[in-house]
C-alpha cells in the first residue's frame, strides 16, 4: 500500500474523469474526496482542507473560474489546478493570471497531471512551513497603506524603499529569513506601481523539480518531450506586462541561471523545444532567506547573475530584531482571534507584553500568530496574563516566573487516563480540577495536532493516532470547529 502523501478534492461534473483521476491519485497514495460542481467543492473543503484541489473549468452551477475566485479569497495558499479543454487554454491561461496554480488541458496524460500534483502538494508544504505576513487594520502611515504592521526604524526603511521603487521597473531583491514578510513586500512594490493592473505571478523555486524548472518559467511546445501533448505558456510570457515574482531564488539550479540572465539582460527567450524567440517585458522580483553573496564564493550561485538581481534590496528584518512592533502585532492578533474565536479579550497585562518583547521568536510572525492564537483560545479572563503564554515565553520575561494557576504545558508523553486514574480517591473539587485540566490538554492537543497539519482533520486524526469520525467527534465536544 502506497505511503499516504496527502489529500486531493477532484471537482467535475464527469463522472468518469473523477473515477479515473481518483483511482490514478489513490493508486500514488493521495486520498480523495470528489465533487460534481462547486459548490459542492466547497462544503468539501469547508469539512477539512486539502493540499490541493483538481477542477474542471466548465460546470453546472458553481463552475471552474467562480470556484477558483472563492477558493482563493478564503484559502489564498490552497493550489487550485484546471483541467480545460483544448479549445478554452486561454481561459486557462486567465485562471492562471487570476491565482490558480497551473492548468492541464484534455486529454491529459497521465505522467504530466502526477507531476503537476506532486508539485503542488510540494508547494503547499512549504506555504504551512513558511510564515505569511499579516494584514493591517486601518491606521496612518504608509506602513497600513502598504498593509504592513510597523513603525520602528527598521520597518520605516522598509516602507521607504517600497515607496520610491514600486513605480520602476527596476528588478528588486528581497532577503531576510523565513516568515519575515518578503512576500507581502513584492505584493506591495506590484500593486503600489504602474503594473497594477496587470499580472503578478509568483513561483516558488524550492517547489519545482529540476528537471521541470525550465519548461516552468519559458513554457513548452507541443511533442517538446514525452507528455507535452499541447503547446503551454510559461511564468514569463504569464508575468508579460506585469510582475513576476521568483520566491527562493536561491533553490535555482546553477544550469537555469543562465538562461534567467538572459531574459533580465536581453528580455527574450525560447520555449522548451521551441525555435522562435519571444519577447517580453516582466518587472522581476526575487526573494530568498540564503545568503547569496555566500552562494556565490561557494560557486552555486552565478556572481553575474546575483549582481543582476541585486539592484535594489530590501532586507526584511527579524521579528526579533524589531521589538518595538511586537505591541501593535499582538494587538491586531488579538482583534483577529476574537472574532474568528468567539472572544472577548480587551488587552494584554504588562506583564505578557514585556515577555513577548523578550522572546527571540525563531519562527518570526507566523510563531507569534500560533501562540496568539493557542494563547487567546484558552484564555479563562477579559485579559491576557503573564500565566497564559506557554512556558517558553514565560520564561524570555526578565525575572518573570510562571504563575502557580498556570495551566500545565501540553506534552505528547502525558498519560490523560493515568492522570485520572491518580485522582480516582481525591475529593470531588480535586477531580473537578482534574477533569478541567484533562479536557484542557485534549483540547490544546487538537489544536496542536490542526496546526501542524495545516487544518487538515484527517491528517490530524493520523497524527493523534485516532480515526478522522472519532476527531470530528471530539472537535464538537470541544467547542472546536473544523478549519480552525
């Protein structure tokens, strides 16, 4: 039996099309879960969240392109791929333009439709793995008009850099480590320029196979190798007026970097297997979390070619490194966790914000969104205390101590039922208090368990080594709707 590798929904109203897909994905160990029509698609995902999603472009109802519109506006990093006829590629192609991951045109072979999912799994691994920026509500500076939280010097710097470039065409590289914003600041230079109207087309580099990085970014003709059975555009010729945004610049093989010197020098190129040579005019923008220069004396990364790229650089400062912002993050964290949890949480004490300013936080905003989140989930009061962050940010407070009411700490290796077992003769306030911190425990290992596998319940329910009917089960009797 094939090793469990994710979880696909296949929408299409051909029945067919979704037994021979399904059968296809299961046999490579994917799970999956089919829809006639859209919106059955999306009671699908509102159950639990795949790594990916196949849709037919043309359907009764709810069809391709309206799915894809509302998939993205709720799940902006779930991979939507179409399916299309030959005669509707340039819908395709718009769809693509609009956000969708990739398109496979009928009839489709099967090595190019793994390929392509395989992919896209890979690319929704590392969008759990990595941090995406936060959104802010509305506030003066040219930060909330950016959609950027800060107001320290290093986030100012930032916004500068943002508002002199993003009207030229100049190629910008953006550096910092995982989780810091580079994203959310190549989306601003966009959409704050004179491309705003066009195209922004990003590709991760880390997500693309070598051998497929090629006919990724110049596209491919028809017979160009086995599985091409149709002409197919590329990320340049999509990004053509527009921006093109190459994320993990660092993962591109040394024989591609070439080839990419090429278009930013000369702004032309050949599809794989092709002999015309087409011209474009895409606004580049990098981003890596490596050390290029670093790259370079190490001859992995071409000296001519980072000296192409690194015409204007926007470093992206750690969390860690800008505590002055920490107050207004939390702050728009606890706004957004009210209202997705039901809660009424009116501040945080001094006490939690001068621990929070002290932790180092390794995993940047996306670490500090968690704990938020975990945080103001099992609050008990109207406001955040020292005693409710975990352990570990406790502990970064300077001479700050765990309060003795704390709840315990979450652990894998923690017996519930020797626990309750232990207390089996206690007085009935000491098995009360028991019973709580049982529950407790359940609930944040749940929790645990959604946020690591990206909301995922079936995955989840693998993880805690329970069937999926039996989590959905404990979910409700928690309070814990699925999806969050």
């Amino acid at each position: 039996m094939a090793e469990q590798r994710g979880e696909i929904v296949i929408v299409d109203d051909e029945v067919n099309v979704r037994r021979v897909l399904g059968a296809m994905l299961r046999r490579d160990g994917f799970e999956v879960r089919e829809a006639a029509d859209g919106d059955q698609a999306m009671e699908l995902v509102a159950e639990g969240l795949p790594d990916a999603i196949i849709t037919d472009l043309r359907m009764p109802r709810l069809d391709g392109m309206a799915l894809l519109k509302r998939l993205l506006g709720s799940y902006p990093d779930l991979p939507v791929i179409i399916i299309t006829a030959h005669g509707t590629v340039d819908t395709a192609v718009e769809a693509l333009k609009a956000g969708a991951f990739d398109y496979i045109t009928k009839p489709f072979e099967q090595a190019e439709m793994r390929a392509v999912v395989r992919k896209a799994v890979d690319h929704r691994a590392l969008a759990r793995r990595d941090a995406r920026p936060v959104q802010l509500p509305a506030s003066a500076g040219w930060g909330a008009k950016l959609g950027m939280i800060g107001e320290g010097p290093e986030m100012r710097a930032v916004f500068e850099i943002i508002e002199k470039v993003a009207s030229s065409p100049t190629t910008v590289l953006i550096t910092g480590e995982s989780g810091t914003g580079k994203e959310l600041v190549a989306k601003a230079l966009h959409r704050h320029g004179d491309r705003a109207a066009k195209a922004f087309i990003k590709i991760n580099c880390a997500a693309i196979p070598k051998d497929l990085m090629e006919s990724e970014l110049f596209g491919y003709e028809k017979g160009a190798f086995t599985g091409a059975v149709n002409s197919k555009p590329g990320r340049f010729e999509l990004a053509d007026q527009g921006t093109l945004f190459l994320d993990e610049i660092g993962e591109i093989p040394v024989e591609m970097q070439v080839k990419l010197l090429r278009v930013l020098q000369e702004g032309e190129f050949e599809r794989v297997g092709g002999l015309q040579s087409l011209r474009v005019d895409v606004r580049l923008i990098a981003a890596t979390n490596r050390e290029l220069e670093a790259e370079v004396a190490a001859a992995r990364f071409r000296e001519d070619l980072y000296y192409r790229l690194n015409v204007v650089r926007v470093t992206m400062p750690a969390l860690r490194d800008r505590p002055a912002d920490i107050p207004q993050l939390v702050a728009h964290f606890v706004e957004k966790f009210n209202a997705r949890l039901g809660k009424a949480i009116a501040g945080v004490d001094e006490a939690a914000v001068t621990a929070l300013r002290a932790y180092p936080w390794p995993g940047n905003i996306r670490e500090l969104e968690n704990v938020m989140e975990r945080t103001i989930l099992f609050a008990e009061g109207d406001q955040l205390r020292l005693a409710d962050l975990p352990p570990e940010i406790r502990r970064a407070a300077p001479g700050a101590e765990p309060s003795a009411g704390a709840a315990p700490a979450p652990s894998q290796s923690l017996d519930l039922e020797e626990l309750a077992r232990g207390a089996a003769g206690a007085p009935g306030g000491m098995k009360q208090i028991v019973r709580d911190a049982t529950v407790r425990l359940e609930r944040d290992l749940i929790v645990r368990a959604l946020e690591e596998t990206g909301g995922n319940v079936t995955h989840a329910a693998k993880k805690l080594g329970i069937s999926r009917k039996s989590l959905q089960t404990k979910m409700k009797e928690l309070g814990l709707r699925e999806g969050e």
